[in-house]
C-alpha cells in the first residue's frame, strides 16, 4: 500500500490488483504462481529461523515467569475492555456522530478541524468524525460476525474430521496442503473471482479464504479459553482483509461508510486535510490491536495451584 498507493511505485502488487480487475487470467495466473513461490520461500526462511531461536532460548526464570503472570493479566483486561469499547461505538455510532455521515454540506468542502467539525470535512463536505465513527457500525460488527462463523464452519469441520478419521482423513489432508500453500489475500482473490456474481461476495471470500487459518488454530486441542483466544487472532486477519477490499475497490459499494473505501477517497486530498486519511487509519489500528491484545493472554499462565498461589503472595 505504502510503496504502491502512496509513493506510485510499480510492484508486483499492483499488476495483481490489475490483472484482476481486467479478469486477465494468464497474468493473473502467473501473479499467483510468482506471489506464492516467494511466499513459500519466505516462510521457509522465517520457520527455520524461528526454530532456531526456540532451540537457544533458555527457560526464564521465577522471576520472569511472575512478570509475564502480570502482563497476561493487564492484556486480558485492556482486550475485554477495548472490545467493549468497540461495541459501544459500534452499537451508539449514530447517537455519537455529531451529522449524518451521508450528509453534505456543499459549502464546508475539505475543511481543516474546527469547532464545527472537529476532524474537519471531506471532499463533499461531510463530517470526517461522523463518518469514522459510523465505520465502526459496518466493520466491527462484521468482523466479529464472520469470525465466529469461519470458526464455527471450522470446528465443524474438524468434529467430523475426528468422528470419520478413517473416510476424511485423506481428503482433509491433501486439501489442507493445498489451499494453505497460499497466503490468505491471494485465496481471497481467486475465491472472490469465483463468488463475485452471486450474493454476500465479500462475506462468502472472507470466510474461505480465513478458513484455513481458523482450521489450523482451532486443531490443537484445548480449553474454550485458548480457543476464544484463537479467534480473535482469527478476527485480526479478517479486519484486515475487510479493510484491505474496500481499499482496492474490489467489493460492492457500501450504503454505510466503510473505513477502507474512505482511505481510498481521502488519499487524493491527504494534503488539504490529513484527517481524511489518518481517521479512519487509527480506527483501523486501534481496532487490530484490541484483537492483537486479546489474542496475546494465555490462559495457561493464570495461577490455578496453590503453588502459583504463593509465588505471587511472596512477590506482593
């Protein structure tokens, strides 16, 4: 986006972007080939580094093993309250919004942020807050929606994986490897090119294309705990698809003003009003790193012995 969108600089991004809004399926086909093969070797280099690192890394001692007890605990309560947040503004957007995010004003065209409209005004003169915060009502409750029905579809999947091991099991294998041979963009466009005629597009490409992923977190078998854990890393990848398609206009126009489509818009009058870019930007961030938060407590740090218990008694 930076190197691409921003600076105007030719990459292999942009001709992917191109050859699917032509529907020029050799050069689409040769951008997923090339895309793919430098994902693979990426990730071969990134796994073997990280293995490495793991290998060396010595287990801490009581002392750090305290501190990460208190840091879990401080992520668990600023990702509840954070997404409590989230839904506040998702649920109240309207109430909140000082005008109609529809609205235009025709002679408050790209102001700078006043007391009138604290974020100032778009290129239609309509109110910059009012629109980031009615991003909250289309994004948020999306978001959250698809994540629990990719991870529902997906422990689904893997309940019948378990009861017929002996039918599934060579089905669900070869599929596996090959559709998480692909990174999760690249599956979303080749779905969103097959589904794009028919109804719910984007909502169809996002759940398909983030299935692999919710199938290979909600594998291990462990508590509810980890597995809400689980998800809200899930809903990280889907916040970010969401935004990322509205952002290269690869889905429906929506009624309602999305986060990605406003990006989009602002860009060409950054440097009249930042505001027009940075809003929604900062929502965006705020709102993965809320998941991210969430995603980071471990449940299986959570004192549950009594010698837990005096470990931390002693430390206080």
């Amino acid at each position: 986006m930076l190197t691409e969108h921003v600076l105007t600089l030719p990459g292999l991004g942009s001709l992917g972007i191109t050859a699917l809004k032509r529907r020029d399926f050799p050069l689409l086909q040769g951008f997923l080939l090339c895309t793919g093969g430098l994902y693979w070797l990426l990730r071969l280099l990134v796994d073997r580094d990280t293995q490495a690192a793991s290998t060396a890394q010595a287990s801490p001692p009581p002392p750090a093993f305290l501190r990460r007890l208190t840091s879990n605990r401080q992520v668990i309560y600023s990702g509840i309250w954070g997404l409590l947040i989230l839904l506040v503004l998702a649920a109240l957007a309207a109430q909140l919004a000082p005008y109609s995010p529809t609205e235009i004003h025709s002679h408050d065209q790209l102001l700078r942020p006043g007391y009138r409209y604290l974020l100032g005004t778009d290129f239609l003169g309509r109110d910059i807050l009012s629109r980031t915060l009615s991003g909250f009502r289309s994004t948020i409750p999306r978001v959250l929606f698809l994540t629990a029905l990719t991870g529902g579809i997906a422990w689904l999947w893997l309940q019948l994986h378990r009861w017929f091991r002996g039918t599934l099991s060579p089905v669900w294998h070869s599929g596996a490897a090959l559709i998480e041979a692909f990174p999760a963009f690249l599956l979303a466009w080749m779905t969103f090119l097959i589904v794009e005629p028919f109804a719910y597009p984007l909502e169809a490409t996002l759940v398909f294309a983030c299935l692999p992923s919710a199938g290979y977190l909600l594998s291990v078998q462990a508590p509810w705990s980890h597995q809400l854990v689980h998800l809200a890393r899930l809903g990280e990848r889907i916040l970010v698809l969401d935004v990322l398609f509205f952002f290269l206009n690869l889905s429906p126009e929506s009624l309602m003003p999305t986060w990605g489509s406003d990006i989009r818009h602002g860009m060409h009058y950054g440097h009249l009003n930042m505001w027009l870019v940075l809003a929604p930007t900062l929502a965006v961030v705020w709102s993965r790193y809320i998941l991210y938060q969430l995603s980071r407590y471990d449940p299986a740090l959570v004192p549950t012995t009594a010698a837990h218990r005096t470990l931390e008694v002693d430390r206080v």
